[in-house]
C-alpha cells in the first residue's frame, strides 16, 4: 500500500501565497461611509487602502454588474480613461483621501475575503481579493472595512427584461457619478424615500419624470421629499402598478398602468427598494441578519470586520422595506403572465420557476412535467440554491443580481411563509464576474506547480482493478505517479 | 446508444430492470444518506420491488453529490463496464433529464502531461477500452477553444459526464415515482439491533423499521458505523470548482487536461477542478461550512491555459464540496459480516460517474449477497483489516490545523 511518510504533497499545505502587500487597513467601497473611514484610519496614521470599482466597464454595466443599468448609459461609459476621470472629479473626497496618505485605488473592485475558520485552515492569513482591468491580487489586513453601499432590488413584470427597465442606484450612478445617463423621460416604480430621491435628482438633472407609481394608497416616503415631489408637478399614479412595458429595438418606449394609463417613457426606474450589498460577507461565510427595517440580510457580528454605511442596512426609519417589496412581488406576480421572464440571463420564466423545470436545451418527459415547487415543497422547505439548480434561475452572469431577490419572495410565497423562511441563495467568490486571465493567478509559486494534481494524488487509485495487487500495480503506480507536478 | 470503445453489453438495460422486477418485494430498505449513492441504490432497490427509506441530514445532493466534476470514465473500475451500459439509457429509465454525454477528450499543454496521457491511453488500450491518439492540429480541429499551446491529446471514445445535481434530483424523483420515501432534514442518530441484524433507524424524523440498511453517508460512514461496532478507515478532504459564463458550444463537452478536470455544460459554461485538496476533521452533523480559497486563481490559469480563446471569459462562480477517501483511495462497497443485514458505499473521488453502476452492486448485495455483474472482492472493507490506528498521520492526510469550528 502507499504510504508517503507522514507527508502528502498534493495537499494544500502552505501552497496559497502570502499577500502581495499588507495594510493596517483595507476599506472597500468609496461612497460617504467608505471615505470617511478611510480618512479616519488615515488620521490615526495607519496605513490605508481604498479601493472602489467605479468606474464600472462598460461590458459589466451591459451585463447589470453591480447595479441595475438597464442598458440606459450613454456611450460615454464605454471611455475608461473619460470615466476615471469624471468618477474622480464627482467625489472631491477622493483627493482629500488621497492627500492625507491614503491609497487609493479606483477601477478596482474587491472579490473575494478569504480567512481561516470552518473548512479551511489552510491560509497564511486574511486576505482580500482584488482585481482592475489589468489583473488580480489579493491583499492582507489587519483590520477590514466593508462600505459597499447597496443595490437595486429588482421585482420583475411583464416587459422588464428589455433595455430601458433600470435600478435607481443605477439611475444616480449615472446621473450623478457617471453624467451618463442616457434617458430623458423617466417613470418612477415606488413612492419611498429611494423613489422620491430618485424623482428629485433626475428633476435636477434635467430628466423629465413622468411620475410616481405606487401600489399602496398613499406616497409611502418622507413627507417632506413627497412635498418636494408634488411641488415640482410631478403626479403620483397610486394603487396602480406597471402592467406591461411595452418597447421596440432600443427598448421601452411606454408604460401600460394596471389602471389603463399609458405613460410615454423611455425608461422606468424600480425603486422599490435597495438591498444592502452583503456579497463579500456572504461570500466569505460570515454571519448576516434579516432586518426588515434596514433593508432585508444584513451583516451580523463578524470578527476582524467591520460595516460601514448603507451595507450595514439602511438608516431605520420605521419603515418595513421587506413588508413593502413583498406586496410588490404579490402584485406584480398578478400583473405577470406565466411566460414573464424571472432570470434575465438564462431566460427563465415564472412558469419554468414554479414548475421547476430545466432550461428549453434540455427534454421534459411527463415524469418531469409533473414535477413543480409544489411537489418539491413537500419534501422540505424550499431552497433557492436548490431551485437554482433545476432551473438555472440565478446561474448566469449577472450571478442573480436581477433575479435572487424575486426569486426568495416567490418561494417565500410559494411556500406560504415569510420572506425569512427561505433561505438566502448564498453568495460565493468571485462576486463580480471577472475574465479567466484577470483572476488567474500567473504569478504561481513554484510551491503550487510542484504539488498540482487533477485530482488527489493518490496513486492506488487510478490502478485497473484486474492489476490490483499484481506486478502491473507497482508499475502503473510509479508511472502515473511520475507525471504529477503536471 | 452504446459506445464504439467498450465491449458490447450482452444484455440491454431494459431486460435488467426486467429481471430484477419483484425480486426484492415485501423486503423493506432504509438508506442512510440521499447522496448519489444512496439514491441510486434506493432507485434499484425499489426497481426491484423494496420498499425504501431515503434518510438525509439535509438536502439531496448537497454535499459531494451535487458539487462534483460530472465526469464518468473511470475505467480503472470494476463497475466501470457496467456504467457505461448503463448511463446512455438513464434518462429514459430515470423519466428525468441527467444532461448526460458520451466521450471525452483529454488535452496537453507540457510535454510532461502529454507523456501522461499517452501512458494512460495505452493502459486503456490495454484492457480493451479505445482511446486515440491526437495530434496538436488534430486537438484544434475539434476543440474550438484550445490554443497553439496544446501539443496532442487523447480521445476517449468511451466515458462521458453528465449534471451532477440535475442526476440527483433525476434519482431522487425516480426513486418517489416508484414509491420510495425521501426524509429529508432528517440525520440519522443512531440504530436499533437484535440478533446480529439492524432492526431499526433512528433520525429525527422517528423510528425506522428496516430488513435491510445501506449506510451511504459520505464522510460520516465511519462515526456511524462506529456505532455498530464496525471500523471504517475515512480522512475526508475539501475539493475546489470553478464555473465561467457560457462559451460557445464545443462539438465535444467533455474536454479537460492540464491537470484539470471538468467539462462544458450543455448550457456552454466551463466548470473546471483540480490541484490541491485540503484534509480536515469530520464532524458527526456535516461539514460546518464548505468554503473555497484563493486556490480560484490557480484553477483560472490553469483554465485560461487549457483553453486560451476562453481566457477572456468571466468566471461567475467558486465552489467546494467534500470527499472522503479510504486509505487506498479506492471505494468500499461491501456486506458487513455483522450486523449482517448492512451494506457500506463510501466511493471516494468516483462515485458521481459510477452511479448507475454502483447502485446496481449495492442492490445486489443487499438482495442477493453477492454481486451480478463484476468482482468486487478487492472493494471490502476488510482489507482494511488491522491497520494502524495512525494511518492518516503515515499518509500526512490529517487536517493541517484544527478546524476552527472544533
Ligand atoms: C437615487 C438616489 C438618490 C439619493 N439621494 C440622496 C440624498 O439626496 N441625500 C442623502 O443623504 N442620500 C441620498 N441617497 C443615499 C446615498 O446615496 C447613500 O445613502 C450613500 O451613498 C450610502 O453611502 P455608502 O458609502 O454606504 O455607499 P455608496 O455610496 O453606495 O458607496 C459604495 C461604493 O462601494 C462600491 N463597491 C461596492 N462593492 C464593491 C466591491 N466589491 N469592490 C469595490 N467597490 C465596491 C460601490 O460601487 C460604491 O461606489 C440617494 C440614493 C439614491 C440611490
Ligand atoms: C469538487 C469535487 C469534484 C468531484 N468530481 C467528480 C467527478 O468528476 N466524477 C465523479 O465520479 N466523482 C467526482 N467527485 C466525487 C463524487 O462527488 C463522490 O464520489 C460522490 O458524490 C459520492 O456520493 P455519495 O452519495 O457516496 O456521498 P455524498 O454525496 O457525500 O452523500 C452523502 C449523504 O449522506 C448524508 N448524511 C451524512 N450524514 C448523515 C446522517 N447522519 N444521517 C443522514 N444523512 C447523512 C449527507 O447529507 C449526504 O447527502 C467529486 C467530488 C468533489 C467534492
């Protein structure tokens, strides 16, 4: 038998390299909160790093990473060095950061936190994992601050999956960071204060806004804002709600209200809610919370890390906002029909959802037909990550962006629960989709080349049976052995 | 439906499912764990006319089952032949899509790999299995998305892959279509016994009364079956995949190489593992977290290597999964002697692509004692019979720090 005395050199061992440089501070996400942390950690005379993904490429905003653009910049976006650029200049911050040592790297999104704890042991430190356009490394730290913001909620209705159907983060990226926005008329999905905001920047912006809907009664947000709203004549369309957007080539052209309306826009913005961008803590395996109040999943304790601004939840104001987006998806899965397109990117349909059934590439016998969440349930709670595996909702590239959230709100309904008695589709490394040749890691230590097996190195086992523990097995052993460290 | 490469069957699926039908019935069957291995030896079993449990700590396919390469040509197996007959017809036998393909191409990028290869295509050859032999212009003609960089390759006109979770689910519901019962949520806490035979199960969801029991628990075989008196050696180890955004459709899917392995799914999208696995401890409720490391990057070159018109493909997705090995690496499928009403399958590295031929064994063993088709002698547990108690250390396989959710 083989016995490699007491070592295993295919085993991950201190394979995983130590960190390219290391900082007494790691800060991810350079909005309000990022920044401030930054620049305090940089007034203690710590060493500094922020990094923030801004500007986005232009193939990623295609693709509604990290918001939900909707095909709505201009080609502006598609400059990288004009993007740096104005990103730069929008945030007077960022130089003050810069002037008082901190480095500061933008185009640069963080991917991954890797440290020791359950299931793995095996790396010479916490690390954070970044890439820009040019390649990716990973950093070390001794203190992490995540200030990742939030991003767009998105509840699907029929039409939504065309150009035209965005977030309003998106929206005030564009607007406000970018000066990409390539709209003109506006219609506004939601009456609280992310939807009045929305309304009121855009105004500002010379974007004409053609309204408000809300499925409630009243303008859900601060009075004051909702004010602000009315006072620039712009209406609120209340107990109403988007039926259909209906568009051509370059996608929407108007609005049909479940009231009849019919509002000429060129684009709609859900604003129904923001969902704190937890990804990285996820990820990560660290703990999250579900707080209504804050925005839905939340980070819990997490040692070595801390959350800063809208990732931590968003300010309490009393408000639900997980109460809230769900008679949304409750209305607007009336609105749909069963055809209506759940996940974008792999083209999965409410119908396909609930009846759990595989992609179009593949046959469905009766047998399969027959199968549905129903049935499913019976054999336990729903799971997303279950239900992402048989219908591919979730799989694609914008990794569920567009669709988790809406998908946990119909299981959740499906199931006759609340919103928290489904699981969480789980995040997992990379969180922003990043080529092969980015991640790659083409700095390997020889370390890691030496050790590489496909599988685990063990010899034995690929040995034909009929050659077990005869002459042929020793030879085939040393042989296949031989070519490792492939 | 049957491969070129292999032997030809002297029986059709068909038939088998044929002949088995009824031989089991009135007999009742608990499984314990709704892995791969447990469902399909469930899915024979109840073929066979038993009546079967399926009890699982969590969902089907959750663990290894649902997290693996997909890959199925283990030729080095004695189930191998068997699996190939097999796998063409699941679907039609299952009612369920499996995603399952035939062939697979094994491509080099270093000489070294390539002098692999080559020896692995003549111990095919060998035992009768055809692989040929490809050039590097040959490789480029049928993977669109290698490089100048392949220097040959091998092609297996046997083997194949097929969707690991969409196959368990396959089994799964094929299994309750029959009758079966799958509880899931449900871990196993203990067993009832009375002379020399396994007379119940305990889970949380109650009291199981069985004639027979199948322990199909991955890494937790060897703390259950601790509590039946019977040693069964297992280190269990953290293995890591990484998946891309589709790419264009290749005319074969089942391309790895380059210490790689994997496949292109039918929805286009490269899911490749390999290199370095990490020995942990195994703890009696499951893993506490299956997380992937840094290694992500490593299993990125090596991919963008493989295939360089790919290199600018996203990668959406990092993922881990646990597997256990015995000391040689090989599976156990095995009777016990007592309780003698028990079967073991722990399958190691393999136990995916073996599957439709695995729960054919185990059914055989569980109804009859002796398996139909292939020897399975050199796969008993007892040839682990006195070895040391430090087997793990002898091996360097024992977990590198203590898990810090000990
Ligand atoms: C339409 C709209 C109008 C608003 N109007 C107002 C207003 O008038 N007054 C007001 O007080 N507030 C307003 N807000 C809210 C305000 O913008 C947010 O509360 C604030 O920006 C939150 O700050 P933050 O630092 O937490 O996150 P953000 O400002 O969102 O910053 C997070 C940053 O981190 C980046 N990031 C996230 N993940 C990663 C990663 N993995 N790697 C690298 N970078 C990453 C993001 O791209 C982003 O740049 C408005 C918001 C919206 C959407
Ligand atoms: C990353 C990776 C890649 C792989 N690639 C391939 C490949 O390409 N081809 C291939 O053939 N194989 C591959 N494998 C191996 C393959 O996945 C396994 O051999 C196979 O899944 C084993 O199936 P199983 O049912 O025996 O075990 P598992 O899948 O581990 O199932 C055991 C089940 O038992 C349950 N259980 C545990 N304890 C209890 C309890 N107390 N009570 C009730 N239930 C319990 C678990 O929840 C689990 O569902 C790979 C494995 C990994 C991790």
């Amino acid at each position: 038998m083989h016995v490699n005395n007491g070592t295993d050199p295919h085993a991950i061992g201190t394979k995983l390299p130590a960190p390219e440089a290391r900082y007494d501070v790691v800060v991810v996400g350079a909005g309000p909160a990022g920044l401030a942390a930054a620049l305090a950690g940089a007034g203690e005379g710590k060493s500094v790093l922020l990094v923030d993904e801004n500007p986005i490429p232009g193939a990623a905003m295609g693709n509604d990473v990290p918001l939900l653009f909707g095909g709505r910049m201009t080609t502006a976006t598609q400059n990288a060095e004009r993007m740096l650029e104005t990103v730069f200049m929008s945030e007077p911050m960022l130089e003050a950061a810069m002037e008082a040592g901190v480095e500061v790297l933008l185009g640069t999104s963080a991917w991954g936190v890797y440290r020791n704890g359950p299931g793995v042991t095996g790396l010479p430190e916490s690390v954070v994992a970044l890439a820009d356009k040019d390649r990716g490394w990973i950093v070390g730290y001794n203190q992490l601050i995540l200030a990742t913001g939030a991003r767009d909620l998105a509840i699907g209705f029929p039409g939504w999956n065309q150009p035209g159907v965005m977030g309003a983060a998106a929206l005030e990226r564009l607007l406000a960071h970018y000066e990409a926005f390539a709209g003109k008329r506006v219609l506004i999905v939601g009456s609280h204060d992310l939807a009045l905001n929305a309304a009121l920047l855009a105004r500002e912006k010379g974007v004409e806004v053609a309204g408000l809907v809300e499925v409630r009664s009243a303008p859900q947000g601060d009075a004051a804002l909702a004010d602000a709203v009315r006072a620039a004549q712009i209406p609120f369309y209340l107990e109403d709600a988007p039926a259909e957007a209906i568009g051509g080539i370059d996608g929407v052209e108007r609005v049909r209200l479940l009231s009849g309306a019919v509002i000429d826009v060129d684009t709609v913005v859900l604003a129904i809610g923001l969902v704190p961008s937890i990804e990285l803590i996820d990820a990560m395996g660290g703990k999250r919370v579900l707080d209504g109040a804050r925005g839905g999943y939340i980070p819990g304790e997490n040692a070595g890390v801390t959350c800063v601004g809208d990732c931590a939840g968003l300010a309490d104001t009393g408000f639900d906002h997980v109460e809230y987006r769900m008679e949304w998806a409750r209305e607007l899965g009336k609105l749909s029909a069963p055809d209506t397109i759940v996940c974008q990117c792999e083209e999965v349909t409410r119908a396909d959802l609930l009846g759990v059934q595989p992609p179009r590439y593949l046959e469905r016998p009766a047998p399969m037909q027959a199968r549905s969440l129903n049935t499913l349930i019976q054999d336990g709670p729903p799971n997303p990550d279950q239900i992402k595996r048989l219908t591919r909702a979730g799989m694609g590239v914008c990794q569920g962006r567009r669709c988790r959230d809406q998908v946990a709100m119909m299981l959740a309904m499906a199931a006759d629960g609340p919103f928290g008695s489904v699981p969480l589709a789980t995040h997992r490394a990379p969180v922003r989709p990043l080529p092969l040749r980015i991640l790659a890691d083409w700095e390997e230590s020889e370390d890691m080349r030496a050790g590489w097996d496909v599988w685990f190195g063990i010899p034995t086992q690929w040995v034909p049976y009929r050659d077990i523990d005869t002459p042929r097995e020793r030879e085939h052993q040393e042989a296949i052995a031989e070519g490792w460290s492939l | 439906m049957t491969y070129v490469g292999m032997p030809t069957p002297s029986e059709t699926p068909q038939e088998t499912m044929a002949k088995i039908a009824g031989t089991a019935a009135k007999m009742k069957v608990v499984i314990v764990g709704g892995g791969v291995s447990g469902l399909s030896a469930g899915w024979w079993l109840a073929r066979s006319g038993a009546s079967v449990t399926v009890l699982d700590k969590g969902i089907v396919g959750w663990e290894a089952s649902g997290r693996n390469g997909g890959g199925a040509s283990h030729y080095q197996s004695p189930l191998f032949e068997e699996e190939q007959r097999m796998w063409p017809h699941m679907d039609a036998l299952l009612g369920y899509p499996t995603e399952h393909q035939q062939e697979r191409l094994v491509i080099a990028v270093t000489p070294k790999q390539l002098n692999q290869y080559h020896y692995l295509a003549k111990m095919n050859n060998d035992m009768g299995y055809r692989v040929d032999l490809l050039t590097g212009d040959q490789v480029r003609a049928m993977v669109p998305l290698a490089g100048d960089n392949c220097l040959g390759g091998m092609h297996y006109r046997f083997g194949g892959h097929a969707n690991p979770q969409r196959s368990v689910q396959a089994y799964a519901w094929a299994l309750q279509d029959l009758g079966g019962r799958i509880y899931q949520h449900s871990p196993v806490t203990g067993f009832e016994t009375e002379g020399g035979k396994v007379v119940a199960v305990h889970a949380t969801s109650g009291r199981h009364e069985c004639d027979a029991v199948v322990v199909a628990a991955g890494p937790q075989i060897q703390a259950l079956m601790a509590k039946l008196g019977v040693e069964v050696p297992l280190a269990a180890a953290r293995a890591e995949m990484i998946v891309t955004e589709p790419a264009p459709m290749m005319p074969i899917g089942g391309v790895d190489g380059n210490g790689l392995y994997g496949r292109q799914t039918l929805r286009g999208n490269l899911a490749y593992g390999g290199g370095p696995h990490e020995w942990l401890e195994t703890f009696e409720a499951g893993p506490p977290a299956r997380p992937s490391s840094p290694l992500t990057r490593n299993l990125a070159r090596r991919v963008a290597e493989l295939f360089p018109k790919a290199a600018h493909l996203n990668v959406i997705r990092s993922w881990a999964g646990i597997v256990e090995n015995t000391p040689d690496g090989r599976p156990i499928i095995d009777r016990m002697k007592a309780p003698e009403n028990v079967t073991v399958i722990t399958m190691s590295g393999v136990g995916f692509g073996l599957s439709p031929a695995s729960g054919h064994a185990v059914r055989d063993l569980v109804v009859d004692g002796q398996c139909s088709f292939t020897d399975l002698a050199k796969l008993s547990l007892s040839r682990f019979d006195g070895i040391g108690a430090d087997w793990r250390e002898q091996r360097g396989w024992q977990p590198q720090k203590a898990d810090l959710a000990a």
